[in-house]
C-alpha cells in the first residue's frame, strides 16, 4: 500500500514538473508613469500595454508592416478622403461591455480634440469627421489624403479607448486585447492576465509580470540568478557574452525606430543660434559613445532617420566629428570662451552612461554641462512638457516620427515654415518615388539646420531562457508584444 502510493505520488510530481509553463516575468528598465498610452509621450507604457492589453484599427507586427486589428477590413473611397472601417465581431472590453464604433469615433474624436492630451495629436490632424455608420461600421472622413493613415492608426496612441474607462484609465486600463489589467505594484511590476472573452485567438500564456529594473548591475543579477525569465532591451550590453555562452539563455539583438539624440532646446539661447547648434554636433564623437555608452550596439546616425529604412540618406559628414571646427563656429557665434548649460538625463543606460562622455567631449571645445539624472516622470515633466532643459539624451522609438520637427510646440522647439510646408506635402503625396525624395529633403533640412546632435540608432538587445519562443526580436514600435509567446516543451 505505502509503495503503491509513493509510486502514485511520483508519477503526480512528474505530471507536474512537465506541465506546460504557461506564466512569463519579463523585465524592462523602465516603469511607465501611468497606464494610458493615448495621453502620454512615454514608450514604457506601449512597452507593456501595445498589443497586450490595448488595441487599435490597425497595428504593427515584428517586422514593422501594419495588419487590421480591431478593424477586420476597410474601404477607401477612389479620391482617399473616406475610410470605411468594418470592425470584428464580438470585440468586447475587459469589463465585459461591447466595443463598437461609438467607441471608435469617442477615441478619435477625443484624440483630435482641442484639449487633446494626446502626445502624437499629429497623427490624427488629417481627421475631419467619424461618423458611427452601424455598431460595427464607422466611416472617417479625411479633409485632405493621408497617405500614411492606416500607419498612423497603428500607433500606441491611437488604440480604442471606452469612454466609460477614461476617468480612471491612468490607473486602471481597461482594453480590448488578450490580456487584462490585474495589478500594479508602483516601483516594482504590473501584472497581466489572459482574458477569457477575448475576441481573437488565445495567446499560450495565462499571465505575464511585468517587473522593473532599472539599473544595469541588478538587471545582471536577477537575469544570471533566474529571478526574471527575460530582459527586454537589456541595458548592460558589455554582459551579453556571459548569456551568449550559458545554454540556460538566449540572447537575441535586434534594431529599433530609436533614434537616439542629444536634443537642444532652441527656443532658448545659445541654442536659438545655429552656429551654437553646429558646433555642438560637430564637438560629438558618436562612435566613442557608441562603444563606451553601448559596448558597440548601434548605428550612427546623421538626421532624425532609421538607417534600416528605404529612405534613408547617409548624412553624417554634416556633422562629422571636428572639434576645432566646433571651437571655431563658437567663436564666430561670440562665445570664444564657451558657455554652461543643463543636461537633463533620463533613467536609460544609452542617456546616463552617454551622458557622461557626451560632458567631456563637450568640455574639450568649452562647453561645460550640469548634469542632472532624472527619473521618467521627472523627464516629462521637465524637459518633455516644461521645456526646462538646454540639452538632453532620449531615443525617439516611434516609427517614421520626422514630422515631429513640424511641431513647434514640440520639446525641442523647432520652429521652420519651410519644414512644416514639405510634411504637409508630404501627407498628400502618395506616388512612392515622390515620397522618397521628400522624406530626403526632410532628413537633409533638419541635418543641415542641426536642429539636434544625431548620435546612433539604438539596438534592442534581450536576453531571455532559452525555453522561451516567441519574443520579438525588432522594435517597429516600442512594445512587448506577448501574443506569440510561449514556452517550449
């Protein structure tokens, strides 16, 4: 009797240790500042909620092409202004009520809106009215062709919001997609679960932790020690060796739509001159900071402009490193004798390690810099929405974002006729070869403006279990998206 029970027992605890692992933590470096990607700047919020809990009309996939989402169809009317959206069957909202095209029309309207709090307003600018058509129809009408819209309604900031949601959406996200909203934990991890009515297929996992660790050292540790199942956008890259050469990990290492700058703050002096501009971009080595800041992950870059895309113009050699050239264009400019100045860094390692070499290379032409290293919503606050900064490092992870410098409002502060005019073209302009030529004279106008210091584009590095299948290798968009993952057997 006891040995047929020890045997019953043994066989129930080998079921068990070969259960399918249907439950992920997954790190990242940095915490959102609150849970509503239709409201806010920050791409850690598109890192956990893109495609997990949220969803839009359209959205991105790995390799950055744009599929329907919750639209499972549409039509475009022959002149390009009229887009007819026909959206899936039995879509509802992690509260159990249906999602229509009421809510379709409530998310646009409310994004386009004068008071819109929507960091990307420009992308919904082209809108000139959603009407409701039937629950799960809606026709939006364009009052000039949007050649980029579809693209533009895959953004995190263009996903379907419920409007019985919104008051406390920055606390409590209540989606449509395959996982829901359980916990957050502020200073340490949200917690996610599959959500039962999902309207589409089911992921293979049944939770997903979201953990945050921002510095570099404790990421290593959690990582070797197993604590954490996988890092994404691991952020001490001179470490991948180790986990490339333990079986227990994989390390995979992708590209991003990060472009990576040193942003000046041109409305206010000295970096309303662009002979102050010009010697600061020409005073950078973005190689140095490549290898000393990334341990060698990255492309440089010389406009506002992945290197990946088809588009893209090899501009560096305006802003070539030369920094008696720097010295000289600060002496024309009246400030021989160099200036100080504010260098706000956020929590990254590409911004708090980059920094630091960014300030000496800076200091050997006479530009000394105060650094301040702030936390995410500090970064905001200050540089982002305040505008209270001289320099700063951030890593733009929109895709196709060159029209931000058709924003004057924006951070930085760019503020040029010509620019504005050519995007506006650009929107209208459908024929392939003309839009190449305008996206060339884009990147060619801010480069030679120097409208900011173009440092590299940014990898993705992740190190993960090697069990794990599924993760994203590219970041199209900043996201996670944990839809396809799942653990092998």
């Amino acid at each position: 009797m006891t040995r047929t029970l020890t045997l019953a027992a043994a066989l129930l605890c080998g079921t068990a240790l070969h259960a399918q692992q249907t439950d992920l933590t997954l790190a990242i470096q940095l915490e959102p500042p609150h849970l509503d990607p239709t409201s806010a700047a920050a791409g850690a919020i598109d890192s956990v909620l893109y495609a997990n809990v949220f969803e839009g009309l359209t959205r991105f996939t790995e390799t950055g092409a744009v599929v329907p989402g919750l639209a499972e169809s549409w039509d475009i009317s022959e002149d390009g202004l009229t887009y007819t959206f026909h959206l899936q069957e039995g879509v509802t909202f992690h509260d159990g009520t249906e999602m229509t095209a009421d809510d379709v029309k409530f998310t646009l309207d409310r994004a386009r809106g004068e008071d819109s709090q929507n960091a990307q307003k420009g992308l919904f600018a082209a809108i000139d009215n959603v009407e409701v058509i039937d629950p799960r129809t809606v026709e939006v009408t364009l009052s000039q062709p949007e050649g980029t819209f579809l693209f533009n309604m895959a953004w995190g900031d263009a996903v379907i919001v419920s409007e019985d949601s919104i008051d406390d959406i920055k606390q409590t996200p209540i989606g449509t997609g395959p996982f829901q909203f359980s916990e957050w934990v502020q200073g340490d991890r949200i917690e996610l679960t599959q959500y039962a009515d999902y309207w589409g297929a089911k992921p293979a996992l049944t939770e997903a932790t979201f953990r945050f660790i921002s510095d570099p050292t404790a990421a290593f540790a959690a990582m070797m020690a197993q604590d954490i199942d996988a890092f994404a956008g691991f952020p001490a890259p001179e470490n991948l060796p180790l986990f490339e050469a333990d079986p227990r990990f994989q390390v995979l290492v992708g590209s991003t739509e990060g472009e990576t700058i040193l942003a000046m703050n041109n409305a206010e002096p000295p970096f309303d001159n662009p002979q102050v501009r010009e010697a600061v971009a020409h005073a950078i080595d973005r190689q140095q900071i490549i290898d000393g800041a990334m341990f060698g992950l990255g492309t440089p870059i010389g406009t506002h402009f992945a290197p990946h895309n088809p588009a893209y113009v090899d501009l560096i050699d305006r802003s070539n490193y030369d920094p008696e050239l720097s010295r000289q264009l600060l002496e024309d400019a009246g400030m021989a004798d160099g200036f100080t100045t504010t260098l706000k860094l956020p929590p990254p390692s590409y911004a708090r390690r980059g920094g630091e070499i960014i300030a000496a290379q800076l200091r050997e032409v006479g530009i000394e810099t105060e650094i301040t290293n702030l936390e995410w919503a500090q970064w905001l606050e200050e540089v982002f929405r305040g505008s209270d900064f001289g320099l700063t490092i951030v890593s733009h992870t929109e895709p196709l974002d060159i029209g931000i410098y058709a924003q004057p409002d924006y951070y930085f502060h760019y503020d040029n006729p010509e620019f504005q005019t050519l995007m506006q073209d650009l929107s209208t302009t459908t024929e392939p070869q003309q839009r190449l030529d305008m996206l060339a004279e884009a990147q060619t106008i801010i480069a030679d403006d120097h409208v900011n210091a173009y440092l590299f584009q940014l990898a993705y590095p992740t190190v993960a279990d090697a069990r794990l299948d599924g993760l994203w290798l590219n970041q199209p968009t900043q996201a996670n998206d944990l839809t396809g993952v799942s653990w092998k057997e």
